[in-house]
C-alpha cells in the first residue's frame, strides 16, 4: 500500500534584533536567489471554550497558499525534556 502522508520536520530560530536587509544581502552572497514570492493565510482550529490541542503544544491548522486549496495539518510540539540545546521561547516540531 503506498502512503501519501508527509512528515515535515522544522526547527525554528530567532533573528530578532537583524536588519532584515543585510540578512536578506547574507542570503544572496549564500548563492540563494528570490525564486517566487507567495502569501499564505493559516486557520488554527481547536475545541471550543477547552483548548483541548493547545494545552498539549498541539495545533490544527488548516493552510491555504496563494490561490490554491489549502492543505490540513496537525502539529505536535516536542516532548517536555528533550528539548535540551533548543533556543527558550521556541518550539521544536
């Protein structure tokens, strides 16, 4: 049977604090060039009135992605305790 399921591993980080331009300036002498420019509006969907996923670093999101049908996804955030060597503040998926 094959399987059309996606595993999307991420790991977020802070720029806070960088001029966007000399970042941007960075990522080109990187070789990188702006290939597409696309919007993207995400939907956070959890149970009414108990936060039932957001209690446990859950989130369901629905993703739409310029003027294509959007894509469902359910996150889950990393484990308490293996989160060592991560920046604070930050979530891990």
């Amino acid at each position: 049977m094959v399987s059309s399921a996606q595993l999307e591993v991420e790991q977020k980080f802070a720029i806070l604090g960088r001029n966007m331009d000399e970042l941007q300036g960075q990522i080109r002498q990187a070789g990188f060039e702006l290939d597409a420019s696309i919007q993207m509006v995400d939907w956070y969907f959890d149970a009414k009135g108990s936060s039932v996923l957001a209690v446990r670093d859950h989130w369901l999101k629905y993703r739409q992605v310029t003027d294509r049908n959007g894509d469902w996804q359910l996150k889950r955030g990393q484990p308490k305790g293996r989160d060592e060597g991560q920046p604070k503040g930050l979530t891990a998926y």
